[in-house]
C-alpha cells in the first residue's frame, strides 16, 4: 500500500489509520474527540487502546533506532516482515 488515504481498504482501517497518523505526527493536537469517528465506524475501545499500544511501540523503536543508529532492513526485508505479519498477526 502507497498511500493509506487513497489505498481500497476497509473504512474502519481507514479511519484508524487516519488518527494514528495524527497520534505519530501531532500528538500534541490529539483529543477525545478524535475518537469519535473510530467509533462511528464500528471500533471497540478495546481496537482503539490496541492501536494506540502498537503505534507507540512502534514509535519509540523508531526514535531510538533513529538516535543510536540501529541497522535497518532495506525496502525487501521490510516487505517481507510485512508479509509475515500479515500471516501470523503480533502474537507472541
């Protein structure tokens, strides 16, 4: 998926998709209101709490392999990450 915007994905994707991207890039501006349209769409507060628990994983192992250098996998390893969790989901 290129753009999650214009991508043919589900509406409650989209919608999740849509406040992570402001949780990530404007945390500061992020309100209980901004929850309201996840729920329109059909997501638990459970979905919700989920999402929010993996998108601030996810940024902090960025900003920390940001300021330390880690190594990263270049575009084909991510790819092929993708695939596997698209498999078998984040279960341990």
């Amino acid at each position: 998926m290129d753009d999650w915007r214009t991508a043919p994905i589900d509406a409650k994707l989209r919608a999740m998709l849509g406040f992570l991207d402001k949780l990530t890039l404007r945390p500061n501006d992020v309100r209980p209101a901004d929850v309201a349209p996840l729920r329109a769409v059909g997501l638990s507060d459970d979905a919700i709490e989920d999402a929010i628990n993996v998108c601030a994983l996810f940024n902090i192992y960025d900003r920390l392999a940001d300021a330390l250098g880690w190594y990263l996998p270049d575009a084909g390893g991510y790819a092929a990450s993708a695939q596997n969790l698209m498999k078998r989901g984040y279960l341990l």
